[in-house]
C-alpha cells in the first residue's frame, strides 16, 4: 500500500492545530466527592490581563500565570499553602482531614475548620488576598457564584446566601419546607483557594480542581464530634474531635491532624516502589552494526519478519525523555528509576543525578557470551539482576506513558500484591511454525504454567507498565531454569522463547501475589492513520491512567509525518522539563522566584512548594508519617 504524504495526512504543524483543550473549567478533570456548584467560569466574560503584567494571561474566564515547571503535587502543595497561610497568620485554628479516594488514586486533603470561626476565615482570606493573583470560590450544596477574585468573597457569599445564616449561627433550621431546603442549599459551606496556571503552549492547565477546600465541619449536636459539610474523608463523615493530636508532613510543611486521622489504614502502600525502563537508540550506528552481525550469525530466518526484527520496533523518537516525564508528574512517589541500556545514553540525559542508574546488558546478563542481544524478552528475563532494585517495582517500556496522577495503590495493594491488567486472549492451539514471535511466546508460557501449575492461562497482558516482585522473577529463574537460559541466549525472538512478564504475571497470580484489575489505558497504534487521529484526545481528556504509543502497522504513513505527528503531540502532553533532564541554560530552570508580592504570608508552613522540579520519588506531595504534637 502506498504511503500517505504530508498533503493528506497529519505533519506536526496540522496536529498542533488540533491540540486546542477545553478552557479552564469546561469540564473537571477528576469528579470530587460531595456536593458542588456547577462551574460557571466557562460561561463569563473572558478574562483580561492587568497592565503591566506579562506572566498572566486570559484563560477562559480566569488569569492564570504562565509557568513551564510545574507538576501537579507541587500545585496542590502551593494551593495548600495558600489556604493555610492566612489561618495561622491570624490564629484561626484548622486541621487537615484527607479525602474520601479509591486505593489506586493519589492522596488529597482539605482544610477542616469548626463552623462558629467561618465569619473569620472569609474575612480573613479576603483581606490577605486583596489584590492578588489567587481566587476564592464559595461552595454550597447548589449552584454557586465560581472562582471570584478576593475582594467580592464576602460580597458574594451574602448575595448568594440571601441572608440565610447556618442554624448554629443563629439561621433558620432546617423544617423540612421548600423554602427552608432551598435555603439550605444556598448556604457556603466551604470555600476553594487556588492559582491558575497554564503551559505557554496552552496544553496544560492547572485550575480550580488543583484547588484546595477550606470546608466548614459543623457540630454533631447531643452525640458530640463534628460533621463533614460535603464530601467525605478516609475515615468516615464524621470525626469524635477537630482538635489537633499530631502533625503530618506535605512537601515540606507540616499540619496539626486530629486523633481520627493519624492511624496507618488497612489500604494505604507503605513500601517503597522502584521503576525499570528498557531503552535502545536505533540511530546509533555502533548498536546496527552490531545487530547486523549478529543476524547475520545467526542467519535470516532466525532475524526475519515475525521474529521482533522489525525496523519500528526499534525506532527512537525519544519516547523516553516523555515517559520520564510523566512519571515525575503523574507517580512522584517512585523511589529510583533503573534505565537498562546496551550501553547507550541519551544526550539529554542527566546521568549523575540521584534517583537515576544506568545499567548496562554487561551488568544484567551473568553470561557475557550471551551478548549482544536484541531480543526484549531475553532482556526481561535478567529483570532480578538489576543490582539495588528493591523487591516491588513497575517495568516500562519507553512507548509507555501516564496519562494522569496515580497513587501507588494503582500497581500494588497494600498486601503488596501486584495488580495486574490483562488482555487478549491466547489462542487455544499448539505453537505453529506460521505463528509470529509473539504468539508463539504467549502459547509457550501458557504450556509451561499448565505443565507446572496444572492451571492453563487464557489471556496475555497489557502492554502497560508492568507490576512485579524481584524476588517472584528470581523464583522463576529457578524454577523454569531450562526455558529461561533459552529465552536469555536468543538474541532474537524465536518460536520457542517464553514471555518472562507472562510467565510471572501467572506464577503471582497463582502464589496469591497478584491480582487481575480492570485496565484503564489506551493503545494508540502509531502507524495506523485511524489511531493516530486519537492523539488529540489524549491532549484535552487527560484521562486514562496509562496509554501505549505503539508501532504495530507499517507502511500506511510517511514516517518523517510520523515522527513529526508523535513528536508534536508528546511536546504538548508533557512540556514540563523531567527531573533526569539536563538542565537548558536557555529554559530559565531551575525556576525564579514568584515575585514577593504573590507569595502567601511569611509565617506560612514550611516548604517552598512551587520551588525548582524535584526528583522523582523525592516525597512531591506525599504524606509522611503522622508525629505525635
């Protein structure tokens, strides 16, 4: 078939034009427990930007300030600052109360403030906030007035209230009419602090669902404690007391927690979680030589088609620089990153920073004369050499990307059990010489698992970043010795090798150290024109957790169109520069400061959360253990 060119497929510069999201607050990112007001902000005028002042501009109807070096945690963390900051600069008392989550999402708090010191808390954010580039946005159980700039907070709450006050501020109680209910429903019981900000490029935003809620808990009456006004938390919608009994760590600053929030819960992941890539930069002209010699040893059969010698399969468009990227700022948590190369490096890459170690296939294969090979399952099958891995860990390829903030509840349980995500089914026949390389090695595991197990695996995995446990993968070298000293010597695929990620996905599985979750991911294949027209989506949804960039059909698209689309599109997914990223001299990194007028109070928590990029793994927004105050 004859390859698309440029006048009727995509280039880059065509994509771009494509990859114009949503404004600010067309649609919420992530649903947020409780009740909320519809966000109006799309519907207002739009926003204009002060004189004077280059690094705000209109988005929709908010200012955001524009900024190419923030990741979602050190927003969140900012935003917290923000609304913590004028409370203890005026001696308001708050505690910090953890959203109500799913195990596999990130950790989110808000603010818990008792209801009698509400008057105070507008006040006081208004008066701190006066003039600045912050919004405050009033939250009731119906439809409310949106993100507002400081100086209207009071205003408005009172125009949306009517001069309805909460019972225990003297109001009217609630007697079961329509107008007490409609009344009820006007009522503020809470308000949302954030800083927009939005990439130069318009492709990332951050908006008021990186906010954070300063919520008015209310008093439980006869039965004592405090009610949450919406929402919920980890521990219920109701706490015995909001009295500070601890502090709890969040990049960097630390809050008073009460006795209901300081306990470690039965879901939470404590363990540390590393990251291996395998990469391989097929421009390298020293890496093809050395694959040309070693097909030719091995012969033409053995390197043909089928065998996982295809030309895209190697192809470098530094898919790698992205999926680093999107591990810094959608799993900050990941402890270390292991990068397995045949001795490659990418020039961008900075290999003497910390949370980075390169490991070379000398280091992986026990048996040098094994090498070189170019053959990932012979690779994934020295996967528990690495030297400093830790026992739980998730395998990525470089076409592997995140595509939204994951906790690590995501890849494990707290069990430590591995959630893994399968896929297509095996086709139930024996190996045949017309199967390709990767049938064959998916019907392979399969036999040797039933052989072993007495159990017949149906179905293979995702092509998804991969949960696993070193000491499970050193178990199988073990056990499945014969197979996998033959998959390790292939330097291509053959028809008899094994799927080593296959084959510990079942043996997890069966020794009740894994468990099968519903994937929530999207597979782009790359050189299918249809597939490819969805990389726009992936810009304006940002909703699946994973998605796989994948070169499974050749010949349909010019590649330099190609490579221009998927360049482009990964330029606009991911602007934000990684921690393991040389730093541009030419970018302004690490950050300058705000300017001192933006900033929150002096007497604001600890920790600069919008400071320069931090490593990956190096606690951006995680919590840390409660300590007793």
């Amino acid at each position: 078939m004859t390859p698309l060119r440029s006048g009727g497929w995509l280039t880059g510069a065509k994509m771009l034009r494509l990859f114009d999201p949503p404004r600010a607050g067309a649609k919420a990112a992530q649903a947020r427990p409780g009740p909320r007001p519809p966000h109006r902000a799309a519907q207002a005028p739009e926003a204009e930007p002060p004189p004077g002042h280059p690094a705000l501009v209109a988005d929709g109807a908010l200012l955001a300030e524009v900024r190419e070096d923030l990741r979602p945690a050190a927003v969140r963390a900012a935003n917290l600052a923000l609304a913590a900051a004028p409370l203890l600069d005026h001696g308001i008392p708050y505690v910090l109360a953890p959203d109500a989550r799913r195990p596999d999402e990130p950790e989110r708090h808000h603010i818990a403030v008792a209801l009698e010191h509400r008057a105070a808390v507008l006040g006081v954010l208004e008066s701190t906030y006066a003039g600045r580039h912050v919004y405050l946005e009033p939250i009731s159980w119906g439809p409310g007035p949106g993100p507002l700039p400081p100086a209207g907070l009071t205003a408005a709450v009172e125009r949306c209230e009517r001069s309805v006050r909460p019972a225990e501020d003297g109001g009217a109680e609630d007697d079961g009419t329509a107008q007490s209910q409609a009344a009820q429903q006007r009522l503020v019981r809470g308000v949302r602090v954030f800083r927009p900000f939005v990439t130069a490029g318009r492709t990332l935003r951050y908006g008021p669902e990186y906010g954070c809620e300063i919520k008015f808990w209310r008093p439980a009456g006869d039965s004592g404690g405090s009610i949450i006004p919406y929402g919920d938390t980890r521990a219920g919608w109701w706490v015995p007391s909001l009295e500070p009994a601890a502090t709890v760590g969040i990049a960097g600053g630390r809050h008073p927690v009460p006795a209901a929030f300081t306990r470690q819960l039965i879901d939470d992941v404590d363990f540390p979680i590393d990251a291996v890539y395998t990469w391989v930069d097929d421009t390298d002209p020293r890496w093809r030589e050395r694959r040309a010699r070693r097909a030719a040893h091995a012969g033409a059969g053995a390197a043909g088609p089928g065998h996982g010698t295809e030309e895209q399969r190697f192809r470098n468009r530094d898919e790698l620089r992205y999926s680093l990227r999107s591990l810094a700022m959608y799993a900050p948590w990941i402890r270390h990153v292991f990068l397995v190369t045949d001795d490659q490096v990418p020039a961008w890459l900075d290999t003497a920073h910390p949370g980075l170690t390169l490991v070379s296939h000398r280091e992986l294969f026990g048996d040098p004369d094994l090498l070189p090979v170019f053959n990932s399952r012979a690779i994934e099958s020295q996967l528990h050499r690495i030297e400093g891995l830790g026992e739980h860990f998730v395998y990525f390829n470089d076409d592997m990307f995140l595509g939204r903030e994951v906790g690590p509840g995501f890849f494990f349980q707290s069990n430590g059990a591995a959630r893994l995500f399968q896929d297509d089914i095996i086709p139930p026949d024996p190996t045949r010489p017309e199967d390709d390389s990767y049938i064959a090695g998916q019907k392979n595991t399969r036999d040797a698992v039933a052989g072993r197990y007495g159990r017949c695996p149906t179905r293979t995995f995702s092509h998804a970043p991969r949960s696993a446990h070193r000491s499970l993968l050193r178990q199988n070298a073990r056990d499945f010795a014969p197979e996998l000293r033959r998959t390790a010597a292939e330097a291509f695929r053959s028809l008899r090798s094994l799927s080593p990620l296959t084959l510990y996905g079942y043996t997890a599985y069966l020794a009740g150290r894994a468990v099968f979750a519903d994937a929530d991911e999207v597979f782009v294949d790359i050189g299918d024109p249809q597939s490819l027209r969805r990389l726009p989506e992936l810009i304006a949804e940002r909703g699946p957790a994973v998605f796989c960039l994948n070169d499974v059909t050749a010949g349909l698209i010019d590649p330099a169109d190609q490579e221009s689309a998927v360049r482009t599109f990964l330029t606009a997914r991911f602007p934000v520069a990684g921690p393991f990223e040389k730093q541009d001299p030419d970018a302004g990194y690490p950050p300058a400061e705000l300017p001192h007028a933006e900033h929150p109070p002096a007497r604001r928590p600890a920790g600069d959360a919008l400071s320069a990029p931090r490593p990956a793994g190096a606690g951006e927004g995680s919590r840390t253990a409660a300590t007793a105050g």
